[in-house]
C-alpha cells in the first residue's frame, strides 16, 4: 500500500472496505485480564508465527478486520491490523481525500491514543 500510495501521490484516504487472504496476521488482542478495562489494549497476538521485524512504513493505516484462524476451526477475532501477509488475494478500494488535512494527534487525556482529527 505505501508503494501504491507514493506512486500515486496519494498523501491521505481512507479504505471503506477490503477483502485479504492472509498467510499470517497480526492484530490487537488481550490474553489475560486487564489492569484498566477503561484503556486501549497495546497487546497483540499472530495468527502464524511471526516473520522478521519490520521497519515502521510512512504510511500508517488504520484498520479493523475479523480474521478466523484455519487451524483452529477458524475460531475468530475482530480487532486493529497491525501488519499481515498477504497470501494469494488482497483487494482493496483506496478513497483519497484532497482536503481537509487528516492527521491523528496522540491525545494525552484519553490514554494517549491517535485522534483522527481534520484541519
């Protein structure tokens, strides 16, 4: 996505809807229980082992999914994509947005999570 982006010049957008065929994915997930059920959960959990670290990309979507895991019945999960490998099929729609700026300051009162804010 980053290269599709910079190819196109696509500075900012936003995708309404995707469907992915995945070999591995990693999302947001919590195994035991939480200190503050209030706060975001920064945990997460793969779906297939996980491959070698990953520089951070420019481009930082934010995305939620459902993913079922094959192997285990494909016993579900609805949380944030951090990253995923594609396995055979990725497809997905890309709106740009020309204006207002986006950008997502972290906001200190509500736990230090990225905002999406316009402007």
């Amino acid at each position: 996505m980053s290269t599709f982006c910079r190819d196109n010049g696509i500075r900012q957008g936003y995708i309404p809807s995707f469907i992915g065929a995945f070999a591995e994915a990693e999302i947001v997930d919590a195994y035991e229980k939480l200190a503050d059920p209030d706060a975001p959960v920064w945990a997460s959990m793969r779906s297939a082992p996980a491959p070698s670290p990953m520089t951070r990309p420019q481009i930082l979507p934010h995305i939620h999914v459902s993913a079922g895991l094959k192997a285990q019945s494909a016993d579900g999960r609805t949380s944030h994509l951090l990253s995923a490998k594609v396995q055979f099929l990725s497809e997905l729609l890309i709106v740009e947005v020309t204006s207002p700026t986006m950008t997502r300051p972290r906001n200190p009162d509500l736990y230090d999570v990225p905002l999406l804010t316009f402007g």
